[in-house]
C-alpha cells in the first residue's frame, strides 16, 4: 500500500527531469489528473530507469514484476500481455515464477533486459528502522543475447523432470559477442578505403575469448570473413564507423530474420581511443587481476586489439561478467595462416560450409553432412573443426588415425564412451555459469555430479583405454579426463542433495564445520523453538488443556487451538489469528514476541546462506580451467565419433593428405552435401579430378545450363576441406596436397547495401581471389564475366585466367560459356585442359521442326575431356515453362544468330588463309628473283 501512495513530485524533480531528458525512453505518460504526483514505487523507478536508460526493466513487486512507461508497452507487444494505465504510468506484469521464460524471450528479440530485485524480506524490514518506508530494490542482473547467464534464465529448464517448459527460445550454438575497432594510421601503400581492423570475440557462456587484427581493403572482405565464421548475436562498435563497414555490418544483418539479427551496442568513440584504452587495460590489469606477467601479455598485443579489448571490458563490467578477462594466456588468435586454411567469408556461402543459401538453416550445408556429435560442447567444436581446416600434415593424420581406430576397432570401449557422450548435459555452459557465479543450486549439483559420474566411469576404463585405444589424439584426451576431473567429487560430498534439487540453501551444506555463520544462526534459532516449545507448558496450564498442541494453519505456526465453547478461558491479552465455527486459534503475547523474532533469524539465515553459496562457488572456481580442459576433451573425442560416423556411410575413403605436394587427386568423389540428400537411391554420378601442380593444373569447364558444373567444382572443393579437417571423403580414392586457401567466385546477385551491380560484386570477389590466391591455393571461378557485354566479359573472363594459369600457377577450376577462352589449353597445353558436362540431344525431332524448336537434351553428370559447342540455354527455358510460342521464336532467332556467327567466323577464316597463301607466293617470288 505505502508503495502506492502518492508524493510530492518537488524533491525529485531532478532525478524526473533526467529521465525526461534520455534519448533511449519515451516520455513518462504523465496523467493529466495527477501530472505532479508520484508513487514511492513509480518514483524508485524513475531513478533506476535514470541509470539504465536502454533496458527493458522488470521490478519485482510482490509476487510479480512489473514494467512501467515504455517498458510496459514493449512488454505489452513483444510478450503479448495486457497493459494499462495506473497512477502516472502504463503498466504490465507478469508472475515471478514465469520471469525465466518472459526475460529470454525479450532478449531474442534483441532488447536489454534488467532484473530488479527487492533487496529486503518483510519480516527484517519490519524489525528495522526504515519500517514505515518503501521496500529498497535493486538491480540485481541484465541480459542481453550473447550475456544470457544467471539464474533468471535458468539454462538447463526442469533439470529433475521429464515435463517440459514451452515458449523458452532454445540457445543458439554460439553466442559470440565480437567487438571491433579500426584504426587507418601510419598504413604504408594506403589504398583507398584500406584500414586496420581489430577484434575481439568473447563467448561469455563459454568462457572462450578470441582476437585478431588485420588489414583489410574498401571491400571489408577480411572483416566479413570473420563475421561469417563466428556468427556473432551481438556487437560492440564505436558510435562512428567508416561507411564501407557500416555498409558491410547493414548487410550481414539485413540477411537475418528479426528474431536472429546481430544486436548491435554502440559505445562512444573515447573507449576506442588508444591512450584512453591503454588507461584502462592497465589499471584493469594491475588492480583486479594481480601478475606484471598478464599485463606484459595484454601490451604485446596490437593497438586496434587492445581498444577493442578495453571497450569489451567497460561493457562486461555492466554485467559483473568482465572476470573472463582475467587470464589472457586462454586468448586464442583467430586466424593464422600457417595454422588454418583460409576459407573467406565469400568461400564459405559460396560451398555452404555452415549454413545453406536458401534459408541460412545449417540442413544442407557441409557443417550438416559432418555433425554427428551428441554434445552441445561437440557441436560448437566441430563448428570450429568445419570453417578453420587445418595446415599442418602431422595434425591432420593424428585425427585420420583416430577416426580410422574407432572405424576399424573390435573393442566394445569405444561404444562404452559413445554412450557415456549420449548422457551429457551441456556442461561447458553450466561450467561458465558457476564460474560467474550466476548458477542456481539445481544447475550446479547437475554439473557437478555429471561430472563426478564421468570421473568414474572414464576411471573405470582406464585399464582398457591403456589396452586398446592406441592412437595418440583418442588415447590423450580421454587418459587425462580423470585426473582433471578429481577435486569435483569432494564438492559434491559436501551438497545435500535434495536441498540442490529444490533450490534449498538452508539446508544445502551437509556438514556445517566449514560454514560457521550458517551454524551460529541455525543454533539461534533451535533456541528460539525451544523456548516456544518450553512455552507450551505455561499455555496447557493457563487455558486448564494438558494435552494441548500447537498447530500450524495456513501458514501460522505455533497457534494455539481453543473449542469455542471453552473460549472464555483465553486470557484477554492473547490475540485471535483465525477461526472457524468450531474452534478458534491464538497466539500469547510471549509467541508473538518469539515468533516475530524468529521469522527474522529464518530471513537472515537465507542471506547467509545465500552469501556462503557465493562464497561455496569461488572455492570452486579455482578449479575451473583444469575442469574447462577436461570438458574441451570430451568436445574433441565427440568430434571424432562425429566423424566416424561420417565415414561409415558407404564408398567414403580415407584421404591421403600430402606436405609438399601441389596436387588434387579424386577418383569417383561425389558432393557431400548432395549425396547425403539423396540418400539410398544411389542417383548421384561420381566423378574424377586430376589437378597437379606440375602437370594439368587449370581445368575449363563447359556444358549445358543445369548440367551440373556447379556441383561439380563445390564437390572438389568441399573434398578438399573435408581431407582438411581430418574427415573421411566421398570418393574412392582421393589424394590432397595441403591447400593453404579456398578462394570462390560464383553466383550472381547484387549487394544493394554495399552500394554494388552484379557486376561490380562479381568483379571484386575477383579483385580479392588475385591478391590473396597463391601456388598452393584452390581458385574456382564460376562463369566470370557475364555480367557485361559479351566482349567485355570474354576478355576479363580470358586475361584473368591466364594470369592465373601463368602468374600465380594454382590449381584452378573455370566455369564459363565463352569458347575464347578454350583456347587457352592451345596456349598452354601442358598447364591447361578443356572439359564439359556430358549430355545427350534427343534426335527425334522431324526434320521440318530443326531450328523451330529447341533440342531436349539429356543431363549425363559426367566430366569429359573436350569442349562443349553449345551451352543450350533453352533447354532450361523449356524446364521452365517458358510459353511455347517464345521457345519457338528463340529457337528461331538463336539458329539465325549461329548462322551470322558461323558466317563471320567462316570469312575471318577465308581471310586469314588467303593472306597466308599470298604471304607464302610473296615469299617464291623474292626467293626466284635471288
């Protein structure tokens, strides 16, 4: 009630102006009847609104939370509840119980949400002085898409139950929050539009913090790239960027629907500063996180890096989730091209590697055909596996060798881990929670004894892991699981079980030797029951009842049951609690006392003990990187069955990968992706490739439209990718000599928000393929030069081939319809050969219909040496459904159009061999005049 009464708005008028004020809310609604009056409650709002001014607030109230102004309304319309006026402001709620569902829902559609808590109980408030005045609150939590940590949201939902929760939006696999700086100074050969970029890419839930820095040119290429690969929810970007980022940034967003655009923070361009940063780092480093030795790791890195990581401080800091930061030796560099092959932004779309083109769902993509794994934390490692292939021959063959154990392998061990996989919750989530100490008790007792039960199983198995699992990879990773999992069980010895289960931290500790707050006032309250029960035999004797109890109803303990008809035996100086027509029920004044008093040691004791969990939960944090390292195991041993599974899919072979050789060898390869579509119907034509370094290393493709030349130039490369990776292939044979980089050119489409044509999108991709392709690269270049007139296209398409086929000499697939540029395997025959899709034309047309109607060919799918004469365009037309009359009057005109070409090329011949003849009579003469 006191909540609700009204006040004089005067003494607040500062705090009110400044929410008037803020750009991020709306104004406060304020009604006409009551313009200068506010509630205690709405006036606790304001100021907490003044301090949070971009997040959608819930105050607990009771036993609900409320949202207020413009909270409400997109509360209202995001959440689909009511919303009305009350007092000043427009108002929603929703039950506390419920909080969870309604928070996550908020934050996926991209909002900053806080939790604001009530920070006194009734009973400690009425015991002390400000008793008469508003119940203090604070803000106890914010949420956004990639902080979603906490006990509000609670992780795992049900943890103990088989029924569900509906409405909760499930976790995506990763939620990176990636921050970015640029940085245009002292750049040598400064082209325009050229800039430094440095990233920073925290995964809060995981605890996993990568950076990079890079020079990029006006394209954004290589910051694209980095965006495509960690698929970040949410953003950090200064409030100015330079317009080719902005544009880029516009772009990868705008192909996302609502529910799964990045969230987009922007913070002032003074954390991006470098002296402002190199302040901040430094007194971060040297203040909360002790060691000179962690600070000299932070200053080696690069300018761009460090701003990055000083603006991803300052924001963590908002959430109480900056503690990640305090080890910087767990700072992974992203890209590195000795370590990984270089698979672009523009590669990646273009092969499908994590997520198909048709609708950005992972089904149909190579990440798809791969995963197999039965963990979370598997999944999110294979991801990595998928878009960072490796370079390094000897780690390639270490997981060819473990796939190729569990493939080959009699021993019933490797069914006996599968299985214990099978179990898992997502425990690398979980780990991070209690690390930031945002766990309830239910998430922590499942983590902990999940991990408790591994240590003995994988214990158990020890003797015969040592007897049977003989490659290195397997037999590290899962030898080390126990030792890292040890100090887990002491924890769990000391949790009461079913108090975990239930959320109890009153009776959470088993013994209480090591929580001496928790037993003083546990003691302190025995006491205070006792003299209560002591007190009941001054009640028996007062009311003349010895066999009187106690009772508890509705709640009210210690009452004191009186038949009505004996009511007159009640002392005048007790108080009536409640009554029905047969009894009715009292306290003395001596429980009143008592009773108030120990409801506030009851309430004190939750704060204790909510204080000791916290406590609890530090104590366990000092073992969270060894038991981060055991679980990063489990990721890399459920990578591997994924991809023995892969493997045990029929005519998959294993790939015999090459250091020092420039070679692509496959023979009868097939496209994952499609093979895997097909499934047993054994429709897809296997075809071969040859590439060398030293021999034939630029393949022309021709054919027909929809002869399948696409497919066939993305299934040598996800091949490649997949030898990479350390994966079983399609094929019945294959040989890869290490590729350093994939690079694609196809497809054909604008990019309205990058301000580019077809042809100009198509060009640049070029651009970007000719500065970073080299001798050791895969280059594919799908139909180049058909975004332009045909002279323009076939000489673009013809110069740039050849300075790949001479200049950077890597192994090259071409795609095109120009017969020019066939007759670059003259030119370089031994570097060089011409190749076309096969098919069959239907030669049942009469004789009187030829050049009315357009031939019916036959799709062959196969690769064959030579060049196709046609590409046959209107057969696609045809498939179509293009009118019949059109086809006719095309079919027509293309015959016609032949004939002029045919005839043009027939007089250039006709010239050219005249002129020879004349040039070779010329010759006789001089010679008979000699």
């Amino acid at each position: 009630l006191l909540e609700e009464l009204p006040c004089d708005l005067g003494q607040f008028s500062a705090s009110f102006k400044a929410y008037e004020n803020t750009q991020n809310t709306s104004d406060t609604n304020l009604n006409k009847r009551t313009k200068s009056i506010y509630t205690p409650l709405e006036l606790q709002f304001l100021e907490m609104k003044k301090q949070n001014k971009d997040a959608v607030l819930c105050v607990e109230c009771g036993y609900k939370y409320r949202f207020f102004g413009e909270d409400a309304k997109i509360a209202a319309k995001e959440l689909n509840i009511s919303c009305h006026q009350d007092h000043n402001f427009m108002t929603a709620s929703i039950p506390s119980h419920r909080l969870f569902v309604h928070v996550r829902r908020l934050v996926a559609k991209g909002y900053k949400v806080g939790v604001v808590k009530q920070m006194e109980t009734a009973a400690l408030k009425a015991a002390g002085e400000n008793k008469s005045s508003l119940f203090s609150r604070k803000l106890t939590a914010l949420y956004t898409k990639s902080t979603l940590i906490g006990e509000d949201i609670l992780f795992q939902i049900n943890l103990f139950s088989d029924s569900n929760v509906e409405d909760v939006t499930t976790d995506v696999p990763d939620n990176y929050l990636l921050c970015v700086c640029e940085n245009g100074e002292n750049l040598k050969d400064r082209k325009k539009g050229d800039i430094v970029i440095g990233i920073m890419a925290i995964q809060p839930t995981t605890g996993e913090v990568v950076f990079d820095s890079f020079r990029d040119c006006a394209s954004r290429s290589e910051l694209e790239s980095r965006v495509l690969r960690l698929q970040p929810v949410e953003m950090i970007l200064p409030s100015s960027l330079s317009d080719q980022s902005e544009k880029l940034i516009k772009s990868i967003t705008s192909m996302r629907l609502r529910d799964d655009r990045i969230r987009i923070e922007r913070m002032e361009n003074l954390y991006f500063e470098y002296s402002h940063a190199f302040q901040l780092i430094t007194g971060f480093y040297t203040k909360e996180v002790p060691g000179p030795q962690k600070l000299s790791v932070i200053l080696s890195l690069d300018k761009p890096v460090m701003c990055s990581l000083a603006a991803v401080i300052a924001y963590l800091r908002e959430f109480n989730l900056e503690k990640m930061l305090y080890n910087p030796s767990n700072f992974k560099q992203l890209s590195s091209e000795t370590e990984y092959m270089t698979v672009n932004g523009t590669t990646m779309k273009n092969l499908e590697i994590i997520q198909n083109q048709t609708d950005m769902k992972t089904k149909g993509s190579l990440l798809w055909v791969l995963d197999h794994t039965k963990t979370s934390f598997g999944r999110r490692r294979l991801k990595k596996w998928v878009t960072q292939p490796l370079m390094k021959c000897s780690e390639i063959n270490a997981r060819l060798d473990a796939v190729s154990e569990i493939l080959q392998s009699e021993s019933s061990v490797f069914g006996q881990i599968r299985n214990l996989l099978c179990k898992l919750p997502d425990i690398e989530r979980g780990l991070c929670s209690v690390f930031h100490k945002k766990c309830s008790t239910q998430e922590f007792f499942l983590i902990v004894s999940t991990l408790s039960c591994l240590d003995s199983e994988i214990q158990a198995l020890v003797p015969v892991i040592h007897s049977y699992v003989k490659t290195p990879l397997l037999q590290n990773a899962l030898l080390e699981i126990p030792a890292l999992l040890f100090p887990v069980k002491h924890y769990l010895k000391i949790l009461n079980e079913e108090a975990a289960k239930t959320g109890d931290k009153t009776q959470l500790f088993k013994d209480l030797t090591d929580f001496p707050v928790i037993r003083k006032k546990k003691e302190e309250i025995l006491g205070v029951i006792s003299k209560i029960q002591l007190h009941l035999l001054d009640i028996r004797k007062q009311i003349k009842n010895p066999s009187a109890e106690y009772v508890t109803v509705s709640g009210q303990e210690f009452t004191v049951e009186v038949k009505n008809s004996h009511i007159s035996s009640v002392p005048s100086d007790w108080v009536m609690v409640s009554s029905t027509k047969a009894v009715s029920r009292f306290h003395s004044p001596f429980i009143i006392e008592n009773y108030r008093h120990l409801n506030q040691l009851r309430e004190q004791l939750v704060l204790d003990c909510s204080a000791e969990w916290l406590r609890f939960l530090d104590h366990f944090s000092e073992h969270y990187h060894p038991v981060s390292k055991a679980v990063r195991h489990l990721a890399t041993v459920d990578c591997l069955f994924s991809l023995a599974q892969v493997a045990k899919q029929g005519d998959y072979c294993r790939p015999t990968v090459q250091d020092n050789q420039r070679e692509i060898i496959i023979k009868n390869g097939r496209h994952p992706v499609i093979d895997t579509l097909l499934g047993e119907q054994d429709q897809y034509v296997p075809n071969s490739t040859n590439l060398s370094g030293n021999g034939e290393r630029v393949m022309i493709i021709t054919g027909p439209n929809m002869g399948g030349k696409s497919s066939y130039i993305k299934q040598v490369a996800l091949i490649t990718v997949m030898a990479q990776i350390g994966s079983y292939v399609p094929a019945k044979e294959a040989t890869v000599g290490i590729v350093d980089g994939i690079f694609t050119r196809m497809g054909a489409a604008d990019n309205i928000y990058k301000g580019r044509s077809t042809f100009m999108e198509e060009l640049t991709d070029t651009a970007e393929i000719i500065r970073k392709a080299t001798s050791r690269s895969l280059v594919i270049l799908d139909e180049l030069g058909r975004g332009t007139s045909t002279h323009d296209g076939i000489a673009i398409a013809y110069a740039t081939l050849e300075h790949f086929i001479r200049d950077v000499e890597s192994l090259t697939l071409f795609v095109t319809h120009y017969p020019s540029v066939c007759e670059l395997e003259k030119v370089y025959p031994d570097r060089v050969g011409n190749y076309h899709m096969a098919f069959l034309v239907n030669e049942g047309k009469s004789a009187e219909r030829k050049g009315t109607s357009p031939e019916f060919i036959t799709f062959l799918y196969q690769i064959t040496k030579g060049v196709s004469a046609r590409s046959y365009g209107l057969n696609v037309a045809k498939l179509a459904d293009i009118p019949e009359e059109i086809l006719k009057k095309a079919a027509h005109k293309s015959k016609e159009l032949e004939g002029i070409v045919n005839m043009k090329r027939s007089e250039r011949l006709y010239i050219l061999v005249t002129l020879e003849l004349e040039k070779k009579t010329l010759e006789k003469l001089k010679i008979q005049k000699v």
